[in-house]
C-alpha cells in the first residue's frame, strides 16, 4: 500500500501535467492521455484522485488561482503606504502582479486558457467569485458603494492576463514597456471610479487633493 505523501505527489504531478498539457497543445487538444503522458503518471490515476478530465482540469485552475490571489493579497498592503501617490501605490502592486505572471509562462498560458473557456463557467466560475470576494471587500473603502466593484477586479484581472498573454506570445518591446501600457489602460478605469479623495499627492510633510 502507497503511503499518503506518495499518493499526494502523484496527484500534484498529475496537476502540473495538465497544466502542462493545456499550456503546450491548448484546452481542445488535452486528453487525459496526454496528461497521462506528459505527468508520467498512469492514466488509471486520473480517475483515482479526481473524478474525471474536467475535474482534474479544474482543480489545477483552482490551485493556480489561488496562488494567484495570495500573491494579491501578499502584496496588498502597499495600497496603504504612506509614500507616493494612489496611482504610485497603484502601479507598485500592479508591477508585483505582472512580475509574478511574466515569471510564470506555462502557468499563465494555462490560466488564461481555461479562464477564457466555457469549462471555467462550467466548473469554476462560482468557486472563483468565491474565493475573489476577498479582494472585492478589501476595495470597498476606496470607491464609492454605487461602483460594481466585481466589475472592476475583473476589468483589472482581464485587462492584465490579456496584456501578459499576448507579451509572452508575440513580445512587443520589453516586459517592462508592455507593463506600462497595460496599467496605463487599468488605471484610467479605476480614477474614473475611485473616491476623489483618495486620489492624493503625499509630500513630506503635506497632502495635496488631485482636485485643487
């Protein structure tokens, strides 16, 4: 009999197979075959640690979404700092979120492939705003309770995983430039939509409103 860390690392492979899978051959051509054989795993073992191809697909969603959302949530606490300006501290945590996707190819191929297929609505759309609601609530304090603040965390979160995607596939100038632009276009929607307070030149020893 297996021991259970023996059982746990064949599940993880099997995970990181199909991750593999979806990012190399894309969603319409993985097959529990080919995450049999990129994992290394017996396909008999997709169906003893998940219930089938679109379980095993959307488990692996959820591990990299979560993943995603700790790094977010790591790293939002320079919203608050008391240096620089919104948008400073805006363009401070988007660039921490742009690191982490640049710097995870393969993963980022497969998150915007099955973020982006009928499978998510399917099988991890629900679970997905679930797990965001935390992000959703620490936003409250900064726009005013008529925003749709969903809408918001996902024109950001669409706007990002498009703008990486299209530079990990065909680079337009460096990972820097793209970076820039990208937030340029995140931004606008969020100052048209954030408190006007908030929006504040901080000097040394003064706070300046955007609106004077």
């Amino acid at each position: 009999m297996l021991p259970e860390r023996e059982h746990e690392h064949r599940r993880m492979l099997l995970l990181q197979g199909a991750i593999r899978a979806v990012a190399e051959r894309g969603l319409e051509n993985t097959s529990t075959k080919v995450i049999s054989e990129i994992s290394g795993i017996n396909e008999v073992y997709i169906y003893r640690y998940f219930k089938n191809k679109e379980d095993l697909l959307a488990k692996a969603f959820e591990a990299e979404d979560s993943s995603f959302l700790q790094m977010i949530l790591d790293n939002f606490p320079v919203l608050h700092y008391k240096s620089g300006d919104y948008e400073m501290r805006c363009e401070m945590l988007f660039n921490r979120c742009w690191d982490f996707l640049m710097k995870r190819p393969e993963q980022l191929l497969f998150y915007v492939r099955y973020y982006y297929s009928s499978s998510f609505w399917k099988y991890a759309h629900e679970a997905h705003m679930r797990r965001y609601q935390i992000v959703i609530d620490k936003m409250e304090g900064a726009f005013p309770p008529t925003v749709d603040l969903s809408a918001i965390l996902h024109h950001i979160l669409d706007t990002m995983l498009c703008m990486a995607m299209n530079q990990i596939s065909d680079p337009q100038g460096a990972d820097a430039v793209a970076a820039k632009r990208s937030f340029q276009i995140i931004f606008s929607v969020v100052k048209a939509n954030v408190k006007k307070n908030i929006l504040v030149l901080r000097g040394k020893e003064r706070t300046v409103s955007l609106e004077k």
